[in-house]
C-alpha cells in the first residue's frame, strides 16, 4: 500500500499569513496597528518555545507584541492585576496567557479575567459559550480553528463525515468538537470524543473517516486503530527518553507516524502540521480583534 499524502501545515499557514498580510495593511490605513500581549507564569521549556514562535509569527507579520515574563512564584492577585492592565490598553488588541500556569494559580479565573474581546485564545466563558451556540461573533480556540482550516483547504469534507477526536481537553478536544458538529458548511460531521473512560477506542477508531488526536500520550494512535484512507490529524508534542538522540530525548506526536502513514489517506506530518494552524489562527484572531475594536 502506498503511503499517506502529507497535509503540509506550513504551506496552508503561509497562505493564510499572506492573506493576513493584506487586512494588516488594510488597517494600517485607518491607523490601526494590531497589538498583542503574551504572558508567560515560569520558565516551562515548551512554553517559552511556543511563546517565542508566536512572537516571531507578530513580528513577521507587523503585529506589535509584548511579553510579560513573571517568576513562577507570582501570585494570582498579581496576575490578575496585570491583566486588567492589559484590559485596559487600547493598544493591546489581544491577550495570551500562556498555559500551563503553575497549580497555586486557577486557571479558570483568570481565563474569565480576560475581556473576551481581547481574548484571541478563545478560553473565556462567554467564548466558550458562543462556540457551543455557533454565534460566530465570538473566538474560536486556536488550535481547533486551524485543524478545520487545515481540513477545509485540503479539500477534505467534513460535512457528513465519521470524526473521532482522541482526548476531551479544554484546549482541543472539547472545542474541536463544538466545532465540527456545527450545521456549517465546513462542519456538519458527526463527532465521537473518546477519553480515558471510553471502553473501545479501537473500535471508534476504526468507523473513523476522520481522526484527531489530542491526547497527549506519545505514539498512541498504532495503525491497527486505523482503516485505511482515513485522515490522520496528529496535535499531539510529547517529549520521550531516547538514549539514541543527541540530547537523549526527542518530540513525538499522538500518532505512530511512521506505520499509520502506510495506512492513512492523507496524515499530517509533525512537525510541520497543526502547529503552523495554530500560530496562523492567533494572528488571524488578533487581526480581527483589532478590526473590531475601531
Ligand atoms: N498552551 C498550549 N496551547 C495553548 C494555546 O492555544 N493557548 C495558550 N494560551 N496556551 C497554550
């Protein structure tokens, strides 16, 4: 059987930056530039890399960012102040606060702490609530956004189609979720989210047309869990023990890449998949962020 086609992230993404671009300028001329604040609780490694790629997307772009670097001792008071701050400055389009946070702060209060205008993670409650609604006024989660584009612009149809969603996070699974059971012309599929309490994954996988997995656990997606021609979202970054690396570990996705890609129709590669969606998305968010506020 010959391999799966790669959904190449980084292609899509720049076709959606080049568009961005041109809104930006479009801005410029009624003298708004977008700007976007990230803030960062510790010195989480992953963190600091994510962060630091969502800068590099602003600058590239010409979004102003800032970020706000506090010691992992910081409390939640003082967060929430700076956060009002942020509320505050009208140069300040859009707001990150980079998860995790460390556990003495909750994270639910301050996801809600963000006016969900300036709140282009799409965590706020009322955000939250929209996307359950489908009121498109509101933002969607960046990384579940990008995944619908990413299927959207590889022509894969969604509407009417089997989606298994591996993991019920907040980030991802959840609304990922919300999102493809949309009676929308870019959704309308029937969702199953499988969790850890979900007795047969292999079996729900495998009536799959279409698979994201969110879950975090490296590798998990074997290709016995796959039928063939079915399309393979990996969204997982998991870091493993390999005495045979240079630095003796390296980043693996959700998804057993190498077999599934002798079974699946189209896979995303990963690197290189969702995460240039996800960039792509906080951007097109802070744009239109920054329209709206005019
Ligand atoms: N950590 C992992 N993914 C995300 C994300 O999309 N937004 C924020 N704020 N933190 C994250």
């Amino acid at each position: 059987m010959s391999a799966g086609i790669l959904i190449d992230g980084r292609t899509i993404s720049e076709q959606l930056l080049g568009e961005l671009q041109i809104e930006i300028r479009g801005l410029a001329g009624s003298g708004i530039q977008p700007g976007l604040a990230f803030v960062r609780v510790g010195e989480d490694p992953a963190s600091k890399v994510y962060v630091g790629r969502k800068e590099k997307a602003c600058a590239d772009l010409g979004i102003v960012s800032r970020t706000h670097v506090l010691p992992e001792s910081t409390s939640e008071t003082h967060l929430l102040r700076l956060i009002d701050e942020l509320n505050a400055d009208a140069s300040v389009h859009g707001i990150l606060v980079q998860a995790p946070l460390p556990p003495h702060i909750r994270s639910a209060v301050v996801y809600s702490s963000v006016v969900p205008g300036k709140d282009v993670d799409g965590f706020h409650p009322v955000n939250v609530g929209k996307l359950m609604l489908g009121d498109r006024t509101g933002f969607v989660p960046c990384t579940p956004a990008g995944i619908q584009e990413l299927l959207v612009r590889s022509d894969v149809r969604l509407s009417g189609a089997e989606v298994v969603i591996l993991g019920r996070g907040t980030i991802v699974g959840k609304p990922m979720a919300a999102l493809l059971c949309q009676k929308d012309r870019n959704a309308n599929a029937t969702i199953t989210l499988c969790h850890s309490g979900t007795r047969d994954i292999k079996a729900h996988c495998l009536r799959a047309d279409i698979i994201i997995a969110a879950m975090g656990v490296p590798e998990f997606l074997k290709a016995d869990m796959v039928r063939p021609g079915t399309v393979v979202i990996d969204v997982g970054v998991n870091r493993i023990n390999d005495p045979a690396a240079p630095k003796g570990t390296r980043l693996v996705g959700d998804v057993d890449f190498a077999a599934v890609r002798q079974v699946a129709g189209r896979i995303t590669p990963n690197p290189g998949g969702v995460g240039p969606m996800t960039i792509a998305m906080l951007m097109k968010n802070t744009v239109r962020a920054a329209a709206l506020s005019a």
